[in-house]
C-alpha cells in the first residue's frame, strides 16, 4: 500500500494545524496510508518505509527550525536510499515577507539532495503550502490540495 509520512515541528501550533490538512488532503486519495508525526517522532530509519515524505517548520530566522534541521542531518545515515521518494515542503511564517519561501526551499533542497522528486504547482503556491500566523481558509486550502497532490504522485510512483 503507498504511504505517505508528514513530520512536522510546531511551538505554537500554527504549523501543526498546517500539517493536520495537509495529511487530511492526502487521505482523500484512496489506498495511501497516512502518518502525521512530529520530528521528534520520526527516526530517520522510518524514513525509509515511505513512498512519500513531507516536513513542515516553523520560519525561524528566514530558515527551518534547528528540530527540523536535526531530522534532516540525521538522515544522512541513509543518504542515497532515499532516492525516487516524492518529496514536499510547507512552511509557518510570523509575517508576510517573513521568509516562508525560503524556508520550503530550504527544505526541498535537502530533499533534492536526497534524490527526491519534488512536484511544483503551477496554480497554488508554487513551492509548497505557506501560511502568515494561523493558517487561513486560503492556507488551510493550498495544504489540503499540496497534501492530495503529493499523495496522488507517491501512488503512481509506488506501483
Ligand atoms: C526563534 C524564532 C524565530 C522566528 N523567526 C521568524 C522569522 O525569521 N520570520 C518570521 O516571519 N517569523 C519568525 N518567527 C515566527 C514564527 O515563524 C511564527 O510564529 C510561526 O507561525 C510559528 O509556528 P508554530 O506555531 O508552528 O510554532 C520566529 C519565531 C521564533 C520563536
């Protein structure tokens, strides 16, 4: 069965409620098993058993978060074996300009180093779902679409 992973960090809960719609979007897409965990519940060795992995942070200074970032140098225990995943990334910012983009770029990035395959959009958010504070009708929408869109690729990419 495809299955997809969305590990997020979130203090204050903003990118928590970002990461609940975008895994509700992925479970729209029939036959994909969805987990939603924090990182500080994902061991990089779980990593491995998904066909599709999304991570969400908190901006913190224009960048991800260093919880975010722990996962992500930890994972280079299976550097290589990563490689033909569908990858993703969203982002909470304070404010507009806040560096939300950056830090979902940042975080494909590394996915891309992985050897991930990472799906643009070229009508919602182009890189991956931000939001300004508490996500928004608009937001909650761009996360609920991103989580179905990632789904439906690791379905085709698992078969
Ligand atoms: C250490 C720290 C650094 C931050 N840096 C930024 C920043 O550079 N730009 C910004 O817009 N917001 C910044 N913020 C605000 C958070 O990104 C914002 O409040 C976010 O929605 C928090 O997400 P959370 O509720 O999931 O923890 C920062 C917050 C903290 C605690």
């Amino acid at each position: 069965m495809p299955s997809m992973l969305v590990a997020y960090y979130s203090r204050s809960g903003n990118t928590e409620q970002m990461a609940e719609e975008v895994a509700a979007g992925a479970r729209e897409v029939p036959g994909v098993r969805v987990d939603l965990r924090p990182v500080k519940e994902v061991a990089p060795d779980n990593l491995l058993s998904f066909d599709g992995i999304v991570i969400g942070s908190p901006v913190y200074y224009g960048t991800m978060a260093a919880e975010v970032k722990d996962l992500i140098d930890r994972s280079v225990k299976h550097h290589g074996k990563l490689a033909g995943k569908v990858g993703g990334a969203f982002a909470s910012s304070g404010g507009p300009g806040g560096g939300n983009e950056t830090t979902v770029l940042d975080i494909v990035k590394s996915l891309l180093i992985h050897g991930m395959i990472v799906q643009g959009d070229p009508e919602g958010d182009h890189y991956g779902p931000i939001a300004v504070g508490e996500p928004d009708d608009r937001s909650r929408n761009e996360c609920r679409r991103f989580g179905r869109r990632v789904a439906e690729l690791a379905s085709r990419i698992a078969r």
